[in-house]
C-alpha cells in the first residue's frame, strides 16, 4: 500500500471505529484508486474519496412490531443514502438478524461503483433490519414490513431513492412494503423494484442477478477462447441469486454441483439438474426449508453441515472449473482461496457482494485465473432494476426477450469496460482495478461537475 492509502485508511478508520466490513469495502477500493489518484490529482485535492466514504445520509430508526401471540419486538431499521451524483439512490434493502450499521454501510459503498458501472443513472445506498424473517409467519412478516415502511416512507420516492430487495427480502416483503407506501402516500409510483408483474415489476427481475453473473463468466471466459459448457460449478447459497445462477448454468450446459444455506452445504457430483432445481426452488421459496433436504430427496448427493469453527469452508474444496459464491460476504477466506487454486478453478464469479475476504483475493489475483468482484459480477440486478424503473417512467412493459437482451447487453459492456480499463491502468486482466476504476470515475467527474456538496 502507498503512503497516501496508508494515511487515507487511517483517516477512515478513526472515523468510523467498530465498523470492520465497511473498512474492508473501502481498503479494497483505495488499493485500486491509487492508481488514479496518483494520475489524476485534482481528485484529490477536491477530496473525491474523502467524500465518497462520508455518506450523504444515514437514517437509523425503531421498528416495532407484534407478533401471533400478541408479544412486542423491538428491531431498528436502517437506510444509508450514500452517494447521489449520478441518480436517485438505489440499492436493496437486507433483513437478516446479523444487519448492523457497518454492513449496510459496506453495502451501500459497493453499490455506488456497482450501479456506476452498469451505465444507468443510479446513486448508490442500502438499507434493511436485523428483523430475522426465519420461522415467521407471512402475517409477522407483512405487519414488520408496514411498520419499517411507517417509517421509511418519508425518506424514499421514485426520484430520490429506490430500494429493492437483498438477502431476507424477496417478492414477498417487497409486495407489503409497496402495498404500505402507496397506502401512506396515495401513490401508485415506481418506489421499489422487484415488483410484482401485475403491479409494475419487470420480466426478467428475479433473475436477473444470477443471469447476469452466468453472462459475466461467459464473457471472462471467452477472452480465454472457452465457454461453460462441460464445466463443473460450485455455487453457494440456494436464495434468489444462487437459483437462477444455476439456472442459467443449465441452460448453457454446465454442470452446478453444489448449494448452501445458513446450516450446511449439499455436494451433488451427479449434477443439479432441471428436476433437481425444481426442488430446491419449491423447498426454499415456497416451503422455506433447509437445504438438507435435498440430501434426502437425491441420493447422489451429500450434505455436510456448516462448521463455524473451521479454518475452511469444505464447499469450495472440491475439483471444478468454475465457482460463483452467492449467499454472503466473507464466504471465501484465505485458505478456501488456495484450495479452489489448488483444484484447478479457472473463474471466480462473486454473484454476493463481498464474498471473498482481502488475503483471499489476493491467493486469486496471484494465480492470475478469472477473478470478477461482486461489484461488476452481480451487477445485473441492479442494472435490470434500472430498467425496471425506465418501464415504470414509460408505463410500458418491455417482452422477456427484450429486458434479457438489454441486461445481456449490460454485462458484456461491463466486462468491457473492466477490462479496457484495466489495461489502461496498467494492469491487464486484474477485474478489481478494472471495475473499481471503471466505477469510480464516472461518479468522481460527477462530483467534480456538481461542485463541493
Ligand atoms: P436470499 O435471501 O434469497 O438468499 C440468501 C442465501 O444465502 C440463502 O441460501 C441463505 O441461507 C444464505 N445465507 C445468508 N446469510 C448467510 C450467512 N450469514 N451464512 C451462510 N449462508 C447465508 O438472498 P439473495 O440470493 O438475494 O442474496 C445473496 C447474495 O447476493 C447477498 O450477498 C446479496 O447481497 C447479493 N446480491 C443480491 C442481489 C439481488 O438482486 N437479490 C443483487 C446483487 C447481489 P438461509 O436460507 O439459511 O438463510
Ligand atoms: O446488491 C444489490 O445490487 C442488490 N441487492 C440489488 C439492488 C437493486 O436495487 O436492485
């Protein structure tokens, strides 16, 4: 690290002391822009970054709620309005009991480069509850969705910020936090993404994220004149990214041999297949069960439960050529680096947000195979919420082939640009300096047109 990083981390650390994750989304940021900086230094004196780390606005407030039994919770909600220069804010909206400022805050500073590097004029923010909707019934989950929006609601709006879904949140939670605002405010907008179809949602939302990560590692692999078909995949999670990420993997003839939920892990060698996604899709959005299960239903596979006091995570110990993790950050450290180098992995496709930890990208950088950060890989659910916006404005809904085409679009122009980028910055091939670049100059030209704000 440079002397000016090494200060500049210091100066963050001591503002933001307890708040691990987002120190670690901003460490890994800062090593790329150096780059930059050093070649452009009116950034710095106009402190770009210095003001990209300080969010716009963070709103923080209670969240009560009454459960079956007529018992009261106490949560606290969140919404972090992290930086606007290039559109309204956007980002997803996280409920899950591990929520804490500093991940909201981690979240919401990836999403500014994120929605930077899809092209569309989105802002970056975030926002969620450590509300844990396991073990709710729908009638707990709707009345703790309208009370987050009794709240929220004063805050958001089609041109100023517009959430979505993330972990914990998906066309469920985001049908009662729609039904409330427009109950509060008598408007029907485009408020929230990942709307139902029948009420302004767009074809392809839901699959998009994991669509767009498949897509990615297409085009990361055609620099390399080779396609997913015949490769075997790890992919971790079995949520709404994880799904259609194996979905796609189908269609294009790879073989996804792998799931995981907060408990353990299934290892299919024989392949999930078309049936077998079927499954896990009716398991995890319908009966909302653990994947253990699927160890039960298919005996080809085996299912190890997660042991949090391992030094490695077995799922990414196993021989294959591609992997996608996509449950949640810090999935992927050092040594789970090594083992899937040691296995022969050529791509790494982060459908989560910050699934691998610093040392652990490094072991990738090192073995110079194909290595996407999140904030380029998952990129398509933002990018196809933007769309979902443009209908919205437009009133007119696009065909599935349509929205599939622009989001395909999306990503090969994504990759693009981390790759020119990278080669400009004198670093061919390395997908991190590519995409945080690539992120970061659009909204810091943005912020030196607009002024000191
Ligand atoms: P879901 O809630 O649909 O699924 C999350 C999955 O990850 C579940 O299988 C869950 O297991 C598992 N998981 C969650 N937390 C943990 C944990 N602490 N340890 C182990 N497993 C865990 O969320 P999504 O699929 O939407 O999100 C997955 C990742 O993708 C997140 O990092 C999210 O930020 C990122 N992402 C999501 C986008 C979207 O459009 N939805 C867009 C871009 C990125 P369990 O079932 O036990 O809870
Ligand atoms: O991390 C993410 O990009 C998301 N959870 C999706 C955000 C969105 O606004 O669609």
């Amino acid at each position: 690290m440079s002397d000016h990083a090494k200060s500049f981390m210091a100066y963050v650390k001591s503002r933001n002391p307890g708040e691990p994750e987002f120190l670690q989304a901003v460490q890994e940021v800062v090593d790329s822009l150096t780059l930059v900086l050093d070649r452009y230094p009116e950034y710095r004196s106009a402190k770009i970054l210095e003001r990209m780390v300080e969010p716009e606005r963070v709103i923080m407030f209670r969240v009560p709620w009454v459960d079956d039994q007529g018992h009261v919770h106490v949560n606290r909600g969140y919404r972090i309005e992290m930086n606007s220069a290039i559109g309204p804010y956007k980002g997803g909206l996280r409920f899950h009991p591990s929520v804490t400022l500093s991940i909201l805050k981690f979240l919401a500073f990836e999403q500014v480069f994120k929605n930077s590097l899809t092209s569309l004029p989105m802002g970056g923010g975030k926002g969620g509850s450590d509300f844990d909707p396991k073990g709710k019934s729908d009638n707990e989950v709707m009345r703790f969705c309208q009370s987050f929006m009794s709240e929220l609601f004063r805050h958001i709006g089609p041109d100023t910020d517009v959430p979505a879904g993330d972990i914990g949140v998906g066309g469920r939670e985001i049908g009662y936090l729609f039904g409330q605002y427009k109950r509060l405010r008598n408007e029907f907008t485009g408020v929230l993404t990942g709307k139902g179809l029948n009420w302004g949602g767009s074809l392809i939302r839901p699959e998009a994220t994991g669509y767009g990560c498949v897509y990615f590692a297409a085009e990361m692999l055609a620099t390399r004149g080779q396609t997913l078909a015949g490769k075997t995949c790890l992919v971790s999670g079995s949520g709404n990214v994880a799904q259609y990420t194996v979905e796609k993997l189908i269609q294009l003839g790879a073989k996804p041999v792998t799931l995981s939920d907060s408990t353990g892990y299934i290892y299919d060698p024989a392949g999930i297949d078309r049936k077998k996604l079927d499954f896990v899709m009716e398991l995890k959005n319908v009966r909302r069960g653990r994947i253990a299960e699927y160890a039960e239903e298919f005996r080809s596979a085996t299912y190890t439960p997660l042991d949090l006091n391992a030094d490695a995570n077995p799922l990414w110990n196993h021989k294959a050529d591609c992997a996608f993790p996509s449950a949640t950050q810090n999935e992927i450290n050092r040594k789970d680096a090594e083992n899937l180098v040691k296995n022969g992995i050529t791509v790494v496709a982060e459908g989560a947000n910050m699934p691998t930890t610093i040392d652990g990208v490094q072991v990738l950088l090192d073995a110079r195979i194909l290595y996407a950060p999140g904030k380029a890989a998952n990129a398509g659910g933002v990018a196809t919420s933007g769309l979902e916006m443009a209908q919205n404005s437009m009133r007119l809904p696009w065909t599935r082939e349509e929205v599939d085409e622009r989001l395909r679009l999306i990503m090969k122009n994504i990759h693009k640009t981390c790759v020119d980028v990278a080669e400009r910055f004198g670093t061919p091939g390395n997908y991190v300096h590519g995409a945080n670049i690539g992120g970061f100059l659009k909204v810091a030209d943005a912020m030196m047109d607009q002024g000191v704000v």
